[in-house]
C-alpha cells in the first residue's frame, strides 16, 4: 500500500510540474500581461519573449531628456518583465540625428532600432524610401485629434505634438488678455515680440507655412513694422522673454515655458482662436531595426497612456491622444489642465497642414517669404 500511496503522490508531484512547466511563466514576470486577455495577450507575450532573446534595444530622440529616458527605461522593464534587456539611449538635437542616421542608412550600419523625433518632412521622406517599418500599435486608434489635424502615416506613425506657441510674460505684460495672434499687432506692444527665424530653422518656417494658412501676410508685415525682434534658437528665446528684453514670443515651445515657470517667470502660453500649428512627432521603427520585438513593444509604450504619464513627470508634450488625470497633481495642474503647459491636442484648436505634401520646395517657398517680409528685423542668436 505504501508503495502505491507513494506511486500516487509521485504522479500528483510530476503532474504538478508539468503543468507549472506548461504555464507561461510571464504571467508572473510581466505585469502588462496580468491585464490583457486572449489575442493580444498572446501578442504581448511571444513580443516578450523574444525581446528577451534579442537582450539589447537601441533608440533615439529629440524630446525626452535623460532623466525623462531612464524613467521610462525603469518603468518599461518592470511592466513588460525585461529587466535584463540593456537600453542605449541618444538624445540630440534633430539635424544632428537626421545626418547620422541617413548616412546610417547609406553604408548600410544602422545603430538604432526606434527613433521618436519632431521633423515631419523627413519622417515622410523615410517611409516613401522604404527605410521604415511597418506597424500598428492597439494604441493608435486613440490618436483621433492627430489624425484630424493630418499628423498622422497610419501603418507606421501616429503622432504627438510639438507646438511653437504665442507665450506670455506675465511678470511684465500682467494680466492681458490674449486670444488671438492679431492682439500682437496692439501699437503698444511694438517692439516687445519676438519671432523664430525662419531663415535659419526648418521648424519655424513649418510654423510660418501653416499660420499663413490662416493668416495673411500683411499681418506679419505688420510685425515687422512693429520692430518686432527675430531670434533662432528655443533656448535663447527663453532667456530672452524671462529677462524682459521682449514680452511675448511667437515660437515658444511647452519644455521652455515649463523652465520659466520652474525658475519662477509666470511665462504663460497662449493657443489663439485662429489656430496653433503643431509639428507631428513621430515613434517609428526602422525598417532594419535589430531588435523588432523590443521595438514594438517599447512603441506601444511610447503611445500609451502609461508612457506618457511617465515622460510627463520630467518633460512636457502636447499629447496626440486625449489624456486622463496624471496621478501626480502637481503634474496634471502644471502641465495637463486647460490652462496649463502641455494640453492634449484635443483641447487646441489645431491648423489642419497635409504634412505628407510638403515639400523641400515648399520650405523654400515660405522661407523666401519670411524673409522678404522680415528683412528689416533685428537679427539675434
């Protein structure tokens, strides 16, 4: 009897195993997975499973600083279970990126497997070469406002924001009412505006081609008339409203606006009733890209609600999809409310731009333009 009581308990003890062999054992290492169910699921969990196999995942950007870029590194291993998969991660400004990686691309050495980056022309340019991979996220089908303004490739991006903005000092201006771009042109502001120069930054001729879509010329005209000061880069812009040399910019990014404030400048910005134009920032993957489980992955994180949440605690985006709550409050009255740095796209009125049609002509065309219209202006670095 004992030898069958023990023959018994020896079936149950292998039975035991051999189902908990059968289990997946990501149930316990992947919390993402606790909340998924049958076919996406299993997507998540062969996508795990070989991302832990490929060991290494590569990407680039031009938003996230690096403190923004370990947090979600940190987050993002433990929700998906991969801990022991090593980032490499580069931050640098987006010419610099764009040179390296086309001339990647060219000797056929491509060292980056997600690129997250605000330049549209190029974006458009890699997908009709072939260069980029394609792929839908279960999170795309929350970014309607992007695709209603046309920011969006489906099959390969959906699409973030980047908005150069009227911005406020309030320290100086004080309480003035501003809803729309033609309030700048009130004689008693000439001299105390400054615009991006367009001359010298592809991103502030995009800006000027699409208010111009809303705009006439004589009103930036009339901004020249008013000595209005042109100044190119984000950084010196800043400085330059927070120090009171002007008092309203034209072209001032949410992150800027979030310096001010954090230095103590009430530096508001101002979405006009005309419309504000928003630069798509595309997470994309490269066709080539070494590590494609660890990709799509790290892209359903990027769009997720999750994964903005985190990069939000460190670094401001007008969000391509509509946002709940951020848990930390401070975070969501600084940067998430009506009225705060960096609203979701759905709660600005934003100037609808075919960015897919645009052109290295068309930058030509409204860089000309700028120009023409501003040849008169103080120029300053």
């Amino acid at each position: 009897m004992k030898s069958r009581g023990f023959g018994l308990l020896g079936i149950f003890v292998v039975t035991a195993v051999t189902l908990s062999l059968a289990m997946p054992v990501w149930a316990a290492e992947a919390p993402i997975l606790q909340s998924l169910k049958g076919a996406e699921k299993a997507r998540v969990a062969k996508l795990i499973a070989g991302a832990k196999k490929e060991g290494v995942f590569s990407w680039a950007t031009n938003l996230a600083p690096v403190k923004a870029a370990k947090a979600m590194e940190k987050d993002f291993k433990k929700y998906y279970g991969l801990s022991s998969v090593k980032f490499r991660f580069a931050n640098r400004k987006s010419g610099t990126l764009i040179k390296r990686f086309e001339q990647e691309i060219k000797a056929d050495k491509l060292s980056v497997d997600v690129v997250v980056l605000a330049a549209a022309s190029w974006l458009h340019s890699m997908k009709r070469r072939g260069n980029l991979m394609k792929y839908t996220s279960p999170e795309d089908k929350y970014y309607a406002p992007a695709e209603k303004a046309k920011m969006n490739a489906p099959g390969y991006w959906v699409a973030d924001g980047q908005l150069n903005t009227m911005a406020v000092n309030r320290d100086l201006a004080g309480d003035v009412k501003l809803t729309s771009w033609y309030d700048l042109t009130n004689p008693k502001y000439a001299g105390k505006v400054l615009v991006g120069d367009s001359s010298r930054s592809e991103t502030y001729t995009l800006w000027y081609m699409g208010l111009r879509q809303v705009l006439p010329k004589s009103y930036f005209e009339k901004l020249n008339a008013q000595n209005s000061g042109i100044m190119i880069r984000g950084a010196a812009q800043r400085r330059s409203l927070m120090a009171g040399e002007y008092w309203f910019g034209t072209t001032i990014m949410a992150r800027h606006n979030w310096i001010a404030k954090k230095a103590g400048v009430k530096m508001d910005p101002i979405y006009p009733k005309e419309g504000t134009v928003a630069l798509p920032i595309g997470s994309v993957i490269m066709a080539k890209a070494k590590h494609p489980n660890m990709s799509k992955l790290f892209v359903d994180y990027w769009r997720s609600v999750r994964g903005h949440h985190v990069l939000l605690s460190y670094n401001p985006l007008n969000s391509g999809r509509p946002l709940p709550p951020h848990k930390d409050p401070d975070v969501n009255k600084f940067i998430l409310a009506d009225d705060g740095i960096a609203p979701p796209l759905d709660r600005i009125n934003i100037i609808p731009v075919d960015w897919s049609k645009v052109t290295p002509d068309d930058v030509k065309k409204w860089r000309a333009e700028f120009n023409s219209v501003f040849s008169s202006a103080p120029r300053k670095n």
